[in-house]
C-alpha cells in the first residue's frame, strides 16, 4: 500500500495544481503555437525543395530543347516554368536559355518579351544586367534605337559597367552619334581589364573610327 504523501509533498503539489489552473491553457497555447511554427517551418522548406527539383526538371526540359533549335517547344516550357515557378533561379536562366533559341529563329518579339521577363523580375542583379545587355542588342538589331538606350540607362552591377559602355557605343553608333559613341567605347575599354579579351574588339572599334588606342592604354 502506498505511503500518504507527506505535508510538504502535499503543499507542492497544490502550488502546482493552483499553477496549471492558473497559467496552464496560456502554456498549452503557446506550445501549440511553437509545434504549429516548427511544422509550418518544416513544409516550407519540404515544399521550396520539392518545388526546386521540379523547377530543375522544366529547366532540363528546356535545355534539351533549346540545344536541338526547338525554339516553339522551349518557349512552351519556358512559360510554364514562368508560371509555375517564376520565383526560381531556373525560371530566370531559362526565360534567358529561350531568348537565345527565339532570336536565333527570327522570332524577335517573343524573345524580347522573355528577356525583359527577367530584366523585371529577376531578383538577381547579375541577372537582370545580363538580361538588359541582350534586349539592347536584340532592341539594336530590330533598329528601335532609342527603345535600346533605354533599356541600358539603369542601375547595373558595377562588373557590368564596361559592357554596357561598349553596348551603348554600339547603339549610340547606329544612331550616327559618333563623338558619343567614342566616348561610350573609351569608356569601356578603361573600364576592362587588359587581360580580357573583349578588350581587343572594343580597340578594334576605336580604331575604326579613328581612335586608336595609343601604347599607354589611352586613346587618341
């Protein structure tokens, strides 16, 4: 038989129970509150990862199809990869993988339309650059001069200050604005560093016009 309890035990466990009615349903929700955040906190991270695999497996998709010229099937995908998972790395990488394929098969306006996706989403800023110094030359082959200008005249990473030099040359050259686009490609060849070779095509271009670059690295 067991032994009464003691006064003391008898005490604490009236100060417990006195506790519990207290302050027990405030404990009991805020513990349901915790396991609720830990779980939500769990399927948020089960689902980004559930919705990255799927996202990789669209990305291949495209790639598979872009690599064969399949410009009508990778614009597909791409839409649906834009759709159904436009917050993901692959979304960006593939709207820039199909612009590719629609330029290269004349399709100019669905490619432009791809690029300026990313160049206005993209959370990325090396992204968003990369996708404006293509619209601006697809804007400059399409001869909306002015259209491409535009897309150039924001904000870019730094690294990317060189290329957009020499592509806003490029532009600015088109328009028959040489003193201008000298100076863009100037810009652009100070702005690369002597062991990129992109530095030599931005040289030639100087040279063409007429400034060439002289031994110090400055033009003339």
């Amino acid at each position: 038989m067991a032994n009464p309890l003691d006064l003391q035990e008898q005490e604490q466990l009236d100060e417990l129970k006195a506790f519990w009615k207290q302050y027990g349903n405030a404990i009991t929700w805020a513990l349901t509150l915790a396991l609720l955040a830990f779980s939500g906190w769990s399927g948020w991270g089960w689902w980004q990862r559930e919705q990255g695999v799927k996202a990789g497996a669209m990305f291949e998709e495209l790639d598979k199809a872009a690599a064969a010229g399949d410009a009508e099937r990778a614009q597909r995908v791409m839409t649906d990869l834009k759709e159904r998972h436009p917050g993901t790395t692959y979304a960006h990488q593939g709207a820039l993988l199909a612009a590719r394929v629609l330029a290269e098969k004349g399709r100019g306006d669905d490619a432009r339309a791809a690029l300026t996706w990313v160049a206005e989403q993209a959370p990325d800023d090396a992204y968003r650059a990369l996708a404006r110094l293509r619209l601006a030359a697809l804007l400059l082959d399409a001869k909306k001069h002015d259209e491409a200008l535009k897309a150039l005249d924001v904000s870019m990473p730094e690294e990317f200050t060189a290329l957009v030099a020499d592509r806003r040359g490029d532009v600015l050259l088109a328009m028959k604005r040489r003193d201008e686009a000298v100076a863009a490609y100037r810009s652009a060849y100070q702005g690369l560093d002597d062991k990129v070779d992109y530095r030599r095509l931005v040289e030639a271009k100087l040279a063409a016009l007429g400034a060439a670059v002289a031994a110090s690295g400055a033009t003339r």
